[in-house]
C-alpha cells in the first residue's frame, strides 16, 4: 500500500457557532492530514477569529480569504492553495469521526485504488422536529446503493489530478454544485468507491423556516443545472392532480381511496427511517416527530416547486 499525500479543504461563511466543533474532530483524526486550507467567503461574525486562535497556539492550518465568493469558487480556493495528491472535503457544521479521514483515503492507498470516494453522513438531531426531518430527507448506509451513489462534499475524497481534469467545482453554481462534480468525474470514466466508516455528523435544520430555504435553494440549483428535470416534472403533476382528484372524489369515492393509497405510500420510507429513532425521544417528541413527517414532506415540495422554476428562469436568460 502506497501513502498518499492528503489535503483536509473547507470552505465557510459566518460559522462562529459550528466552526470550533469541526476544528476540535479535524485536529484529533487518528491519520491526520498533510495540509488543512480553510477558505472563508467573508465571515462577518467571529469564525476568522476563531480560526486564527487555532493558527497562533499552533495547529497547521492555512486560512484562505475569499470574500465574495460562493461554495464552488471558495472550494477551488483553497484546494489551489494545497499541493497534495489527494483532497478531502467536508463542510463546516459537521463533526468528524475520529477515523474519518484514514476511512476515506483508504480506497485510495489500496492495490487497486479508486480514484473518488463517498465518506457517508449522519443526522444528530435535537428534539422532535430536527429528527423527523433527518428522517425524511437522509438515506440510511442500509439503502445506498454503492455504484450510483453521488458523494456529498460533508464527506468525499478524489485525487488532484481528477479535480483538474473536470475544472474543479463548477464556479457558476452556488447549490447542487457537488452533484454537478460528482457526475462530471463519472462522465471522464473516473473509479468510485464508497467508505461508509468514513463517517460525518451534521445537525438538519431547526425549524421548518430554514428547511424550507435550504430545499429552495438546492432547487434552485438543480434548475440553474438543468438537473433532474423528470423528478422535478413529476412532482408538479402529482400536486396539479392532487385537486382533480379531492373534487372528482364527490362521485366518484373511489378517487379519494386511490389518493389516499398514494399519499400513505409517499410517507412510507420516511416513517421507516424514523422507527428507529423514536426510542431515543421522550413520549410527547415522538408523537411531535411522527406528526411532523407529512408536514416536512409537503412544505419539502412546495420549496422545490418554487424554487426549481426560478433555476431554470436562469440557466434560459442568462
């Protein structure tokens, strides 16, 4: 098994509150990166200066400032700035398993090395309404399927030569930038493989406000990158036949049935991934979490359907 060089890369944007629990895991993985490069896009709360304290009592890390510049454009930054074979990318706002970063090079060492790997990610959620929402939007290591699955950059690794080969983190993209990466490295034929020990925790949204921005925004995205655009498609037609059905079901009752076997079978696999969690709340929490399931999958929707259109107005004007 051959070493490989590795560069640890993030890029942030007003993270006082999360960026000390991100250092503390980065700073005690058991295989500790070659190079650190932080790249902040214009912090204007007390990140910077958090960072720079880790900096002065000796930790080796290299602090980027790219004001201005939006997830992509920070991203390169700061992978320009390293030398290392191999990058590794997370997200501020996560916590780092203590064998992270040696999981998720491993696949790169081996005889046969991959040349992208997929770390794998977590909820840590606090009360009722943060775990019904990882419930509903995060897939379990149970249901990955390893060849299709496109790594998120909370957690993956690929090698410099990879980056440089597909231009790097697509600069024009603010949202949905790392599935625009994943595919583009697919499309050169590049090898993937998946590390799920390579473990990331990150804590989903705390009200239904800010979900409702976040699914907006990566909407958004996915239109201004032209992405799924027969998912986005079947969703509007299921939400403009949804009154069709209410109404016609006057007559015809059993419309009303059929809707109702459908709307129970699109709540499935978020109840499924729930069970296991219900245990670790108290009795009232669980009756919140399992309340609040339908309510994040429709306002999930609705912040999708208002946000793709405003994409795809983008990507046809620009």
């Amino acid at each position: 098994m051959t070493r490989v060089r590795v560069a640890v890369v993030v890029s942030l944007l007003n993270e006082e509150a999360a960026v000390d629990a991100l250092l503390d895991s980065l700073l005690a993985q058991t295989r500790p990166p070659d190079e650190i490069a932080i790249a902040d896009g214009g912090s204007t709360d007390g990140t910077v200066d958090r960072i720079q304290r880790r900096i002065v009592a000796g930790a080796p890390i290299r602090l980027i400032s790219a004001p201005g510049t939006n997830i992509s454009q920070a991203r390169n930054r700061a992978i320009e700035t390293t030398s290392a074979a191999a990058i590794a990318v997370t997200d501020c706002g996560v916590r780092l398993e203590p064998h992270w970063l040696a999981e998720l090079i491993a696949p790169l060492e081996r005889e046969d090395p991959a040349d992208v790997v997929a770390g794998f990610f977590r909820a840590a959620p606090v009360g009722a309404f943060e775990t019904a929402l990882g419930s509903a939007t995060l897939v379990r290591e149970q249901d990955v399927t390893p060849e299709t699955f496109q790594p998120s950059s909370r957690s993956v690794a690929f090698r410099r030569t990879a980056w440089l080969a597909v231009g790097g983190y697509p600069e024009w993209l603010e949202h949905s930038e790392d599935v625009i990466f994943d595919l583009r490295l697919r499309s050169h034929g590049y090898r993937f493989a998946f590390a799920p020990r390579a473990l990331v925790h990150f804590r989903p949204r705390s009200s239904p406000g800010a979900f409702f921005r976040q699914y907006y925004l990566y909407a958004r995205g996915d239109g201004k990158a032209n992405l799924w655009p027969r998912r986005h498609a079947a969703r509007y037609a299921a939400y403009a036949l949804a009154p069709f059905v209410i109404i016609a079901g006057l007559w015809y009752k059993r419309l009303w049935l059929a809707g109702a076997v459908m709307g129970a079978a699109y709540l499935v696999t978020p109840y499924r991934r729930l069970l296991p969690w219900l245990p670790i709340l108290a009795p009232l929490e669980r009756a919140e979490a399992l309340a609040w399931v339908p309510v994040i999958r429709l306002v999930g929707d609705v912040a999708k359907m208002l946000g793709y259109p405003v994409g795809v107005w983008w990507r046809l004007t620009r």
